[in-house]
C-alpha cells in the first residue's frame, strides 16, 4: 500500500522534497527582455514605421508610397529580427542569479 500526502500525489512522500535535491541555480539565461536596450530600439523602430505611414502619402494629389500593408508588413519583419536577436542573445550569455531576487 502506498502513502498518499495530502495533496493527493502518489509518488511525493511526506517529508521528502524533490525541490531539496536540486542544485541551485547561480545563473539565469539572459537579462529579461525589459532590460535590453533592443527592446526599446525595437519600440522605437515599430513606432517610426506607424508615423511614417501616417505622414506619407497624406497630401492632397499625391500618391500613397506607404501604405498601411507595407507598414505592417515592415513592423513584421521588425518583430522577426527582434525575435532572432534575443534568441542569440539567450543561446550564448548568462546573468548572474541570486537568491534575493
């Protein structure tokens, strides 16, 4: 027979914590995505864009050269390199970690 503890999950006994047996952690992956400076280069390029089509094209008797489509479009490709960016930016560095985080 086997002891169940109160949360109902077989395999954990009580007094034993799977957790405790873990090495800790002294690094994390990279710094978060808020503390990057691409991140606000990226907010600024997406913001760019948007202006540029609204001002573009907007007098009378001329022709629209950016559209609202090509805008977005432009504002997907910002998004993929922003992507890949911080993609190599997590496959290759570390933060330091510490427990008062």
């Amino acid at each position: 027979m086997s002891s169940v503890n109160p949360a109902g999950n077989p395999a954990h006994h009580a007094g034993t914590d799977p957790a405790a047996h873990r090495p800790r952690r002294l690094s994390t992956e990279t710094k978060s995505a808020l503390k990057t400076t691409e991140f606000f280069i990226y907010l600024a390029a997406v913001v760019a864009v948007l202006i540029a089509s609204m001002v573009v094209g907007s007098e009378e008797g001329h022709r629209d050269y950016f559209r609202a489509d090509q805008a977005w479009w432009y504002i997907v490709i910002l998004t993929v390199g922003y992507m890949i960016s911080r993609g190599l930016a997590k496959s290759g560095s570390r933060d330091p970690y510490d427990d008062s985080r």
